[in-house]
C-alpha cells in the first residue's frame, strides 16, 4: 500500500525535483485522444496531477478550466510556484481523490493518468475498497453526459474492475490502445525493454442516467471504434494486445536476421477470426538497404509461392531491398475498400514492428495499384474434404485465375486454371478455360514422362492407356488430353464432388480418350492388378488429408510394397510408375525412395527449383540402367511435347527448359 500513501508521493517528488514525471506519455503522443474527449469549455478535474506537464501543456494549448488536485503538499507547493504567474487561473489544490469536497455535477472531464495505477497496486480487499470510493467520487462530481479519462496500463485486475464498476453505474466504457504513447516510451526507455513493453490505454467512460444494456467498445489505435459484445471480448483485445506488446517490444530492440521470422495475426476486437497476417523478416544491415517496410500483397495472391512461403518471403525481401520487412496478407471472408483503407488501419500496427529509432516514413509497398480482386463463385461441402471455395483472383498483368481451395488448408491452392475471356463475332464475351496453363510445374514434368509412353511418333491410331490416380479440378488431365493425343486417360477420383467441380468450373469434358472412375485409388489399383487390366503409365497426383505428416503427397499407404507390387504388375516391363513427392521430412523421404527402389529396377527422381515437390519416374525397363538413358529419352519425350504444345497453340513459346531439367534427373 505503500505507493497509495502520502509519505510516498512525498518523498518521491522531494527526490526527483524539477524533472517531470511523464511515465504514460507525454501530452504531444495524447493529445490525439484528449482532443476527441475534451473540449475547451470542459470543466476539466486532473485527478493526481503530480508534477506532470500534461495540464500545463492542455492550458497552453486553449484549455483554461482546469483544476488539478494531488494528495501530495509537495507537489502542490511545487505545481503553484510554477504556474501561479505563467498560467493564470489554472488552479492546484492539495486534496485526496477519495474524499473530494466539490459539490455534485461540477465537472464535465476527470481525467486520470496513472492515478488508477498508483491506487491500486493489488487485489486485495482493502484496495478495492479506496478504489470503489475513487470511482464513487468521480461519479458524483461529473455531470450527465461527462467523461473520466483514465491513461492506465490496464492490468488484469484493473481492467477487471473497470469492466464491472462502469457499465453497473450506467457509464458508456470505451478502451483505446495509445499507440503513439507506446512508441515513445519505447524510444525513452531503450534501456528498459520491462518498461517499453508495457503497452498505454486510454478508459473512456461516460456518464447516463442509464443505459438499457452496457456499451463497450475498443480501438486499437486510429482504427475506428469497434463495438464488442460483452466484458469478454474487450477483455481479450486487451489481453491480444499486451501480448503483441511484448513480441513489438522485442523487435524494437532486437534485429531477427539470420532467425525465423514472426508471424502475427491481426484481428477485429470481438472477432477470432484473422484479418490481416504479418510475417516480419531482418536481413544484416548493407549499403542501400532502406530501415523498414510493409509490403501489402493483394488478396488472393497470398498463396503464391513468393508470398506463401519462407524462401519466397526471403527473395521477396532481397527484391524490396529493405533491412526488415513485414509482409501483410488478406484473409479471404474479409471486406477490403482500398489499398489506401489497407495502410490506414494497418498503420498504428506497422508502426509498432519498426525498429528504435525509426524517424522516416514507413513506406507501403505492393505488386498492384489496388488491394486486388477475389470472388468466391461457389461455396460447397464434401464428406471426404470438408468445406471448399471456388474462387477467382486478379494476379499479375490483370490475368484472371479460377482456384479450388480446401478451407482445411486454406494457404494451399488445390487446382488452378488460367481464365481467358473470349469474344465472337456477333456474341457476348465469355469466359473459358485455358488448357495450356499448368499451375503446378510438376505436371509439366509429370507429363514428359506420359511422353515417353507414348514413343518417338506420337501415332493417334496407337493409343496408350494412362491412369491417373487424383483428379482434383482436372488441370494435369486436360492438358495430357489437348496435349497428348495418343494417350487414352483414366482418373480415379475418390471424391464424387470434385469431378462435379472439375466439370462445371474447370470445363473438363470426357470422351472416347478421357473418362473418370469414382473410387478409392489403390481399391482400383487392387482390381486391375486381379482382372489384368494393363496401363502404360500409372500417375499419383494425390494428397494426404493428415497434415500432421511430413509428407503432404502421396498420403503414406499409396507406397506401402502391397501398393507398389500391384503398380509393378499393371505396368509390366516396359510401363512407367510417375509420382509426385511433396515431403518435408527428410528421414519420411528417404524411407520412401528406399521402397521405391526395393520396388523397381530404376528410380529416377527430378526435384523442382524453389519448390518442395519432386517428380519421381520409376520403371522396370531393363534400358534404363544408367543416368543417361533416362536423360536421353525424357529429354527425346521433352522436346516433343514442346513441339505438340505450339502446334496446338497451347503454349507459345518451349513450356520445358529441357536442358536445365537433364542437368537437374538424378538416379
């Protein structure tokens, strides 16, 4: 109780003379919010005043009505002496805050900064008592319609307090973090990161005769006002933002270079769900790196590879040329007006993530003049999936692409296609699917190795049969079938929906040459390897549903020797096994070429620049024994499907750098 008592007050104003007590900010960083709640004929109480300069700095700015009263004698003699002549009028009375002699409805502003604090130093009885005769006091000698502007660090227990005594006494209860006051204790405190964590609020409190039902509100800084539904929810946008505090604290102070980098989520007061994610990076100070940026990446662009993934974040940052950068994404099921609204409510967070010292502007960066364009064609369900979207996004260069996203792993696009926009003579414009797009560059790779299958002539009249186990929107087989006509192609497909989505909006068609099983993939390996049902080529484009697992594709039973034996008997000698790898697990990896080897003659494996993906091409033909044979007909079956590409307009340029990729196959 000590810090609640006179002697103390006393004794520390002796101590620290004419230096300013200005632990909560100064009125430069507050007079932001004071002006929102404070006008000039406000009959304004400073409750605590101390030594401060916050009144004397709001009477030289035009607020004249101010009485200051402070439990301290020393105080007051010392306040009086300094303002008697130089601020008429602006009086200092030596009173306790718990026992006002005003009368009733004298002022309209009680303004408090860190007298809360100072009263209640903990949770006992006792204090709770001084503090309810505080709050008493307040509300006896303000009038209807006044404000109590409380400047606290809002403690759990205090917050706790507040959120029972206000709303129970018919006050309207606003929080709101001082952003700016957080920055400069930062740079004040540099020595003293306890002290610069801490973050500053501004209570809000307004007296009514009575509310109906309470109102609470918060704002993280020049945001606007966000109503919350109860105690709770404010509770925990404070709580949401003393943690960040210590994480911005932290960065202030510390470069990240060489460490992982933070990731943040940034939400509505009141609402869980994300609304902006913050992936902050540091790379070691060099000539022409700039201090800081933010760097907005238009929605529906946060799963490109650039945006979605470490190393892509990190050339991302190397490209912008800045020692930190923080790279902001847009959540989908969000409303986003302008890129110019983006920085504006994001700009008292970013603030927060600069490095001390920091005086220059932090400029916004983007790939696009807008915050970009995402709408959600169809919403949908499956038992095997869960919930999924069809959407379109604007990328780069205006280009239009259609996405099928599973919300279970809402970063990871599950198909894409390229949507051109085409207009006939006489006819509205409509859209189509472009069939020589490949979103995924392992099917291009998938797809030399059908080539191969199919021999030097590329014959329509001698057709291969392929199996291709993982339909999803059907992208890998509509460009085998524009691509490669003498193949005959089958998909297996688990999922019933998903060739319902393949159809209706990724304009897969079946013919004589393409149709498509509805069945468990290895089920159906299972019975073509009992009926003798012979393919060419057997293709796995299939994910794992456990993202617990460092291998993402195939899930893990598609190489168990079960599996892999019948694939060996589907295929014969002369067939090709293609599988896409996605493991991050480096020992998961391992273990799955050594089945694949134990399986099959000859393993050959491609991995993918920059990506995680390989594409491994396994065979029991007796050719390929060595690196070169390999090479030389997957380079033979590379350049052809280059040239069937351009003859069929598909593509018009080479789709496969065929020599980067020889150099990169390995056995």
């Amino acid at each position: 109780m000590e810090f609640a008592q006179p002697e103390y007050w006393n004794s520390f104003f002796t101590k620290r003379g004419e230096k300013a007590f200005e632990w909560y900010g100064e009125y430069l960083e507050l007079c932001e919010q004071i002006h929102k709640y404070v006008k000039y004929t406000d009959q304004i109480l400073m409750l605590g005043c101390g030594n401060s300069q916050l009144s004397m700095e709001m009477y030289d700015s035009g607020f004249r009505n101010i009485t200051n009263i402070d439990i301290s004698t020393v105080a007051i003699r010392k306040m009086l002496d300094l303002n008697g002549e130089k601020r008429p009028g602006m009086t200092y009375l030596q009173m306790d805050a718990t026992q006002m002699t005003f009368e009733d409805d004298h002022f309209s502003v009680a303004l408090d900064k860190g007298t809360l604090d100072a009263l209640f130093v903990d949770d006992t009885p006792e204090v709770q008592a001084t503090v309810e005769r505080y709050f008493n006091e307040i509300k006896r000698t303000m009038r209807n319609g006044g404000r109590y502007l409380c400047i606290t660090l809002l403690q759990e227990h205090i917050l706790r307090y507040i959120l029972n005594y206000f709303p129970r006494n018919g006050f309207m209860l606003r929080v709101v973090h001082c952003t700016d006051a957080d920055r400069a204790n930062q740079e004040k405190n540099a020595d003293n990161p306890d002290v610069g964590a801490m973050p500053v609020f501004i209570v809000v409190a307004t007296k009514f005769k009575a509310l109906p039902t309470p109102i609470l509100e918060f704002s993280l800084g020049k945001d606007k006002m966000q109503r919350v539904q109860n105690a709770e929810e404010l509770t925990n946008a404070v709580t949401a933002v003393q943690k960040a505090a210590l994480i911005c604290n932290g960065l202030a102070r510390t470069s990240i270079a060489g460490h992982k980098e933070v990731v943040m989520d940034l939400c509505q007061p009141g609402d869980s769900k994300p609304r902006y994610t913050v992936y902050i990076l540091d790379q070691p100070p060099a000539r022409g790196l700039g201090k800081f940026a933010a760097f907005i990446v238009p929605q529906g662009r946060e799963i490109e590879w650039l945006f979605a993934t470490t190393k892509g974040r990190e050339k991302l940052q190397s490209s912008a040329k800045y020692q930190r950068l923080a790279v902001v994404t847009l959540h989908r099921d969000q409303t986003y007006l302008s890129l110019d609204s983006v920085r504006a409510e994001l700009a008292d967070s970013i603030k927060c993530l600069a490095p001390i010292g920091l005086t220059e502007q932090i400029p916004f960066l983007s790939i696009a003049a807008d915050v970009g364009k995402r709408q959600t064609l169809v919403s949908g369900f499956s038992q095997i999936s869960g919930e999924f979207r069809i959407e379109e996004v604007e990328g780069a260069e205006g280009k239009v692409f259609r996405r099928l996203i599973f919300l279970s792993n809402q970063f990871v696009i599950q198909s894409e296609a390229l949507v051109k926009t085409i207009k006939l003579k006489g006819k509205k414009e409509r859209k189509k699917i472009d069939f020589g797009y490949l979103a995924c560059q392992h099917h291009l790779y998938m797809s030399a190795g059908v080539q191969l299958i199919t021999g030097p002539k590329n014959n329509p009249n001698e057709l291969k049969d392929v199996v291709v186990v993982g339909l999803g929107g059907g992208g890998l087989c509509s460009f085998l079938h524009a691509a490669v006509p003498n193949v005959r192609l089958t998909a297996v497909e688990i999922d019933p929906i998903m060739l319902e989505v393949a159809e209706q909006y990724f304009e897969l068609k079946q013919d004589n040459r393409f149709h498509v099983v509805i069945d468990d993939g290895l089920a159906f390996l299972d019975v073509c390897k009992r009926e003798e049902i012979k393919f060419s080529a057997v293709l796995f484009d299939v994910d794992s549903k456990d993202s617990s697992l460092g291998m993402s594709c195939p899930p893990k039973s598609f190489l168990e020797p079960a599996v892999l034996e019948n694939i060996m008997s589907i295929i014969g000698d002369k067939g090709l096994f293609i599988l896409n790898l996605v493991c991050r697990d480096e020992v998961l990896r391992d273990e799955a070429l050594v089945q694949l080897r134990a399986a099959f003659k000859s393993v050959c494996c491609y991995k993918l620049d920059e990506e995680i993906n390989e594409v491994i091409y396994c065979s029991n033909n007796e050719k390929y024994k060595s690196i070169e044979e390999w090479k030389k007909d997957l380079g033979a079956a590379a350049r052809r499907l280059n040239t069937a590409t351009r003859e069929k307009k598909l593509y018009d340029d080479d789709m496969l750098e065929v020599t980067e990729f020889l150099n990169d196959l390995k056995m």
